[in-house]
C-alpha cells in the first residue's frame, strides 16, 4: 500500500523483511543518484532493533561509493562505559560502519568531560556537512532521535542537546531487549534536534512491529504536535515512511 499524508509519503509492506529491503533500496538508489550530483553525502543513521533489516539490505547494495560518504548518528547515552554493547556507535559499527567503510564517520561522544563542548562539537560537524539523508525510526512514545515528548521542540534553536529520557523511552529499551532492566538503562542522552533532523534533504524513516502501532497512528492521524514529535515528519517536503502490517495495524 502507498498513499500521501500531507508531504508525507507512507509505504506498507507485508512484513519487516519486506520493509527492510524496500527501504534499503530505496535509500541505495537515492545515494547512488546524489553521488552522480555531488563529490560527497552527508547521512545521519538511527541506532535500534527496529533498523536491523534495513541497514542489512543498504549494507549489501552494489554500486555505491562509500568512500564518498560521511556518516554520522543522531543520538547516544550519556554515561555508558566505553565497552558497552548498548552503546549506539558499538550499533552503527557492527551494522553498518564497519561493514561499508564510509570515507567518513563522527561519532556522538556520551562519556566527554564537557557535554555542552561535545554538543558544540558536533552541532558544528552538521553545519559543515549539510544534511542530504537522515535514516530514522519512531519511538513508541513517538520520539524522533532521542527527542521525547516533554523534550521535543520544533522551534529548538540548538542543534545538539542534552535530553533526559522520558520513562516509556526508557521502557522501550528494555522492551526492546537491549537492556536487562529499566534500572539499567541511562537517565540522560546527548540527541541531535527536530529542526537538526528536519534540515535533512531527504528523510527515509523505517518503522516495524506492533509495538510501533499507536505511535504510527498518533504520527499520521494525530495533530501536528509535540506530544508526538513524529508527527512532524508530515511537514517535511521529501518524507518517506516505511511500515509493515503490524506497524500499520491501527491505520
């Protein structure tokens, strides 16, 4: 199924695999048609379970020229021990980094001495290489990045911030198997914002399973509202969202 909410572009495929190699696709295509535009581009990669089929599909595409590829990711706890699996850059390695070798790759530092230097730090990477494809999923809560809802601002005048995650969020990680209690799970998260995510030229944001399925619907039947911050992809001109039935089950 494809239909248009607003500038948003809604895709639904049978199942999460479906929807993995759609996406994968898709975002290879798009690369693969900037680089024959442009000498290098910019793309920011979500860290979560909900990710693992479409950057195993984008990982293995033929054709693109990674080497001309900066990539960087647009959120991580603050806080977690330099070897800890749940860390999103260990994600983004072992899913995606470590598997194409873009040219380039920044990294969010969670453990910096000064966390309003590593956001200044960063948030100056994002001026320097303009945005052309943000990869992204939705929360349960409806988050975008690590930008819950008593955090979201569409208006934010930063680039990179310090959130404090909202409880659900945090539930969501243990849900999510990536964490064995929500006592584990970090209290704080360095995040790019909306306005950061939204300066993208094109967003290709990928949402399976049932857990997703209230989120969805509040992101595309809702108002346009900070109590969903995913409802905001609506206003975006090149949005693309990729479900599968069971993320689309309450549509």
């Amino acid at each position: 199924m494809n239909k248009m909410v607003e500038h948003l572009h809604i895709v639904v495929l049978n199942n999460r695999k479906e929807m993995g190699n759609a996406a994968g696709q898709a975002v290879a295509s798009r690369i693969k048609n900037l680089l024959q535009k442009q000498r290098l581009v910019t793309i920011i990669f979500a860290a979560a379970p909900s990710q693992n089929e479409f950057l195993a599909t984008l990982a293995g595409e033929p054709g693109i020229d990674w080497q001309r590829i900066i990539a960087l990711h647009m959120d991580e706890y603050v806080g977690l021990s330099v070897d800890s699996p749940q860390r999103f850059r260990k994600y983004l390695e072992d899913h995606i980094i470590n598997m194409v070798h873009p040219g380039e790759t920044h990294f969010l530092n969670g453990n910096a001495e000064s966390l309003t230097d590593e956001c200044q730090r960063y948030a100056k990477l994002l001026v320097e290489h303009p945005v052309d494809i943000v990869c992204c999923g939705i929360g349960e809560n409806g988050h975008l990045a690590f930008n819950d809802p008593p955090v979201a601002d569409f208006l934010d005048p930063e680039i990179v911030k310090v959130v404090d995650l909202e409880d659900k969020c945090r539930e969501q990680q243990v849900n999510d198997g990536c964490f064995s209690s929500l006592s584990k799970v970090p209290t704080q998260a360095l995040s790019l914002t909306i306005p950061a995510l939204l300066s993208s030229r094109f967003i290709y944001c990928m949402v399976p399973g049932s857990a997703k399925a209230a989120a969805v619907r509040d992101s595309i039947t809702g108002p346009v509202t900070t109590s969903c911050p995913a409802s905001v992809l609506r206003r975006h001109l090149r949005a693309m969202l990729y479900l599968d039935r069971d993320s689309a089950a309450l549509l």
